[in-house]
C-alpha cells in the first residue's frame, strides 16, 4: 500500500470493506496538493481491495483543498517534492510527468467504483478538478469551487476540463475558467456541478445515506450501468441502443 502519511492522504474501510473513505489530510496547508498525493491517490486506485464498489473522498480541516501547492512553482519547490521549473525538463518529459500526475484523478471514473466527492469550504483548481472526477458531488453550503489556475498563467491539466465542458457547456466553462470567478453553493447546484448542497454539519450524514442508498444495489449492475453510462455522451441513439443490448445480455448470461 502506498505511504498514505507522506502523501497526506487517510484511508478507512467501512461496510465489511465495501466503501473506502479516502482524506486529503494536510489541513495545516488546507489539504494542498502535491505530486506525491496524486501518486497516493494512483497506488490507492491500484491496490484498494477487490470487495470496495463505493470511494468516498473528502479533505480534513476547514476545506477540502485549495488546489496545487504553489510551492511547487518556486525555484526552491517545497520540501520533498521537486519543483516544476527544475532544470533540465524538457517540454515532452514535462507531458509525459503531467500525464502521471493525471493518474490519480482517472482511476475515479472507474467502473468498478461509484465515487462521491464531499466538497466543503475551497475546492480550488486541482482540488475543483478532483471533484469533478468523481461520480456524484455533495456540496456543503460553503462550499466555494474556482477554477484558478488561467489567473496563475496556467491552464487546468489534472482531468478537469472535459467533466466542466459536459456538464455546464463549453460558453460557461469558458466563462468560469478565464474570469476564474469564485462559485458558490447555490450556483454549483443551479450550473448541476453539484447533485445535492445540505449544511455544513449534514455534510457527513447526506453522504451516508447515499453510500447506503448505493449498497442496496448489486454490484455487477452498478459496475455495469457506470460503465453503459459513460458510453452514451460520446454514441448516436443507435450505437446507445446497441451498447444497452449488450450489456443487458451480459448481465443475463452471467446471472443465468
């Protein structure tokens, strides 16, 4: 298992470990993101056991992160991890690191996992990101989502991009990107980024009720329709249809 301390990242088993609840846990920091977190959270997609079916993730402290690390874009980076700007990185060993680093946000779209994010207080850049590659989103009311990275000169690379474009369009993901505004709780729900906004201290009891909501159903259905699901942005009606006989004779077969 992955040295979830370093990473700052906790681990807990619940439900005869059916559900994994993984923590960013650096709240000194606000729960800040480093590469050494996204290989943690990578290795957890790896290794987590086979009976897991729902990941819960959520940051300790005040927030559940305030994106990048900043450090990590200063000559001297932050201590144990190297700085972006190190010398002698070429611009395709660069791609290539940032597509490690993209690692620990895809294995979240798995379909053997349904993955809920608990967002609350800043879910800023990376960690807006993050969010947006789980399944399903539980806001708290203070929750405060921005996409920071173009007013740092950079651009969202960690995933991002494409969940924000499906699900609110690409003129407000434009919108929300270049004027990296700060959305709250009432608009994250109104623009559909979130599926449920509750108080700050029901936070832990909504996102209960829907791991429990999502337990009740069979597991190789779960993992099955994710995964028909994933399909459908991308097919015509037909090629949809087609993909729902399929996996419907899958599941009989198997089942028979």
């Amino acid at each position: 298992m992955a040295d979830l301390a370093k990473a700052g990242l906790l681990l807990e088993l619940d439900h005869e470990e059916t559900v994994a609840t993984i923590t960013l846990n650096r709240p000194e920091r606000r729960n800040a993101q480093s590469p050494t977190m996204w290989k943690g959270l990578a290795d957890l997609g790896d290794e987590l056991p086979e009976t897991v079916r729902i990941v819960v993730l959520k940051g300790s402290g005040p927030s559940f992160s305030a994106g990048i690390d900043l450090r990590l874009f200063t000559p001297e980076g932050m201590p144990g991890e190297p700085s972006v700007l190190a010398d002698g990185i070429g611009p395709e060993e660069l791609v290539d690191q940032i597509g490690v680093y993209q690692e620990g946000f895809l294995w979240l779209r798995d379909p053997r996992f349904t993955t809920i994010a608990a967002v609350h207080g800043h879910a800023i850049g990376a960690a807006f990101q993050l969010a947006l590659s789980c399944d399903i989103r539980i806001a708290a009311d203070d929750v405060q989502f921005c996409m920071k990275e173009p007013a740092l000169g950079l651009v969202p690379d960690l995933t991002g991009t494409k969940p924000l474009v499906d699900i609110v369009g690409l003129p407000r993901a434009l919108e929300l990107c270049l004027t990296a505004r700060v959305i709250d709780a009432d608009e994250a729900r109104e623009l559909r980024l979130v599926e449920r906004v509750v108080k700050a201290d029901e936070l832990d009891g909504a996102v209960e009720e829907l791991v429990n909501a999502l337990l009740r159903v069979e597991v190789g259905a779960a993992r099955a329709t994710k995964e028909l699901l994933q399909k459908a942005p991308g097919h015509t009606l037909g090629e949809q249809c087609l993909a729902e006989r399929r996996a419907q004779v899958g599941r009989l077969l198997r089942n028979g």
